[in-house]
C-alpha cells in the first residue's frame, strides 16, 4: 500500500483509502519555530486521527501544511486540553504556551472562518 499525505494510508470500511472528496476543503497555514516545536511535542495525542501525528512529526516548517476539517476538529482539541493542563504547563508566561496558544488562536480562527460561514 502507498502513503498518503498523512504518512499513511487510512482504510475506509471496505479497506480501501479513504480520499477527501471534491467539496472537501483544506486550510494551508504554515507553522515554524517554536510553534512548530510546541505542536510537535504533543502530536502523540494523535495518534488516533488518520496519520495526523506523522504528517505533523514529518513536517518541517518550509512550505505550508494543510489541514482538513477533520484534521483541525482533532487538532484544537489536542491543543486545547494541553493548554489548559496545569502539568503541561504551569507557567501561563512561559514562552512554548505563548506561541502554542497563538496557534491554537490562529487555527480555531482559520476554522470558524473556512467551515462555520
């Protein structure tokens, strides 16, 4: 079986890939330094969301990343629950919160623009 842009290839019911369709929108963004490092920090929460964590581990910054609906549902999630845990991070003024949570601000904004207009 081949790869897909996630790293993987995610099998439908039938067990065949399953493919976004025609009407099927992406948000292109791109993400770097500490951004991306904070992202990548937590991609192992998931690990359950069609090769999301792959296509984020693999990705480098350089060009833009795109993500679909179904991506950012799983994405703000993840980001929201480690923002909001005081283990992960106890101090609000550290700088890895600061640009995760600009980037959670950013995404949520992108996505409310893209998929709830």
């Amino acid at each position: 079986m081949g790869a897909n842009a996630y790293g993987s290839e995610s099998l439908g019911i039938r067990g065949k890939p399953v493919k976004p369709g025609k009407k099927d929108i992406a948000i292109q963004c791109k993400i770097s330094g500490r951004q991306l490092e904070e992202l990548q920090k937590h991609t192992w929460q998931m690990c359950e969301a069609f090769g999301l964590d792959t296509k984020i581990d693999n990705y480098k910054g350089v060009k833009p990343i795109s993500f679909y609906s179904w991506d950012l549902d799983c994405l703000l999630d993840v980001l929201d629950m480690t923002l909001n845990d005081a283990k992960e991070y106890p101090d609000k003024q550290d700088e890895g919160y600061i640009q995760l949570h600009k980037l959670y601000v950013s995404l949520k904004h992108d996505y409310k623009e893209t998929y709830e207009n």
